[in-house]
C-alpha cells in the first residue's frame, strides 16, 4: 500500500512539476479547462467577495494591486515551465481580475452585464472557428496587433489622465484588437503548442484577452 501511495506521489510530482508533450486533443482540453477554472474563480470573487470591503478601497490602490499582481502571475507563468508554476501564476492572475472585477462591475446591471457576457462568448466562439480555419492570416497579424495595442494604450492612458474617462472610439478598437488577439493566440497554440505548460500558457493568454474583449463590450454596451 505505501509503495502504491509513493508510487502515484511520484507520478503526480512528476506530472506537475515536469513539462511533457500532450496529444493536440489533451492540449485543447487542457485550454479549455484552463479558461473554465479562470471564469469560475471570477465568477465566485464578484459574487461572494464582500464588496462593502472593496469599497473601502481607494479605487487606485486596487488598480494598482492588480498591476502589480497581474504583472506577478504572467512572470510566474512565462517564467517557469513546470506546469504547477504556471497554474499558480495564472491563479494569481485570476484572482487579482476578479477583485478588478468586483469593483468595475458594480457600476453596470444585470441586463447589461448577461448581454456582453452573451456577445463576448459569441463573438470568441466565432474568431476559434475562423483561427481553427485560417491559422496563418492570424499568425502574420501578431506584430501588427502588438503595434496597434501599444499605441492605443499610449493614447487611452493620456486621455483618462486629461479628460477623466475613455472615448467611445477607444473601446471600439480595443476590442477589435482583443478579437485578433483572441485569434492569434488560438492559432499559435493549434499551430506551435504542444505541452502541457504550453496549455496553461496559451490558456492564460487567451482569458485576458477573453476578459478584456468583455469589459470593453459592456462600456460600449452601457453607453447605449
């Protein structure tokens, strides 16, 4: 019994704490769970987290902790190829979203917030089908989408620091980059992806992009 016990021990530590080559179908499980696990732990923050502490807050303190916490468990995740590393470095991150979260969505309703959610996993839905079919046009726009982001953020950053809030058209084509970026990503992992940290990775990398797709669906949505 004990050596069954150190037996299994020894493969789970080895499974976690080694990279290994999945099948291509595994790897998509892996994403998709990776992105189930993201959602939920969000889903679970904004909903029973006390928002009477949240609210205590100085909103840019929590801006501020979760740049820096977000920024913590991307460096963790791209750090590290042991898959165990990666999932603790994405737990970060989804915790420090969904704290965000807790405070941004409480400006919106219920209506509008089920209404982005409906659009952004449509939406999503549409851009893995068009990537799974067209991997290369996707591919050759990653450089084109990272000049585009980094721009865009130069000016969005600038406007809120003079005008106090984000115009309309900013949203428009920040969220048009996360659906390439959503693309992207997807057709990187169907095409170089191959282990299981490789998995967490991309799975990480598409549920910011997923949650930032959202989060510009509903001020645009709002607006309306």
């Amino acid at each position: 019994m004990e050596k069954s016990q150190a037996g299994l021990s020894h493969y789970l530590s080895g499974l976690f704490l080694k990279d290994r080559q999945v099948s291509k179908r595994v790897f998509n499980l892996v994403i998709g769970l990776v992105l189930i696990w993201g959602f939920t732990t969000n889903y679970l923050t904004v909903v029973y987290f006390p928002t009477e502490w949240i609210n205590s807050i100085n909103p840019w303190f929590i801006l501020i902790g979760f740049l820096v916490f977000s920024t913590l468990g991307f460096m963790i995740m791209f750090r590290y190829e042991a898959p165990l590393y990666s999932f603790l470095g994405y737990n970060i991150l989804t915790l420090s979203v969904g704290l965000l979260l807790n405070l941004c969505l409480q400006q919106f309703s219920y209506s509008e917030i089920v209404t982005a959610i409906q659009y952004t996993a449509t939406i999503t839905l549409l851009m893995i089908i068009t990537a799974t079919l067209m991997p290369n046009l996707f591919i050759h726009f990653g450089k084109v989408l990272a000049v585009i982001t980094g721009w865009i953020l130069v000016i969005e950053l600038s406007w809120l620091f003079i005008f106090g809030h984000s115009h309309e058209a900013i949203h428009w084509i920040v969220a048009a980059c996360m659906c390439g970026y959503i693309g992207y990503f997807w057709a990187s992992a169907s095409k170089f992806g191959d282990t299981l940290d490789q998995a967490i990775d991309f799975g990480g990398m598409l549920y910011m992009e997923i949650i930032n797709l959202f989060l510009r669906i509903l001020e645009l949505i709002s607006k309306k």
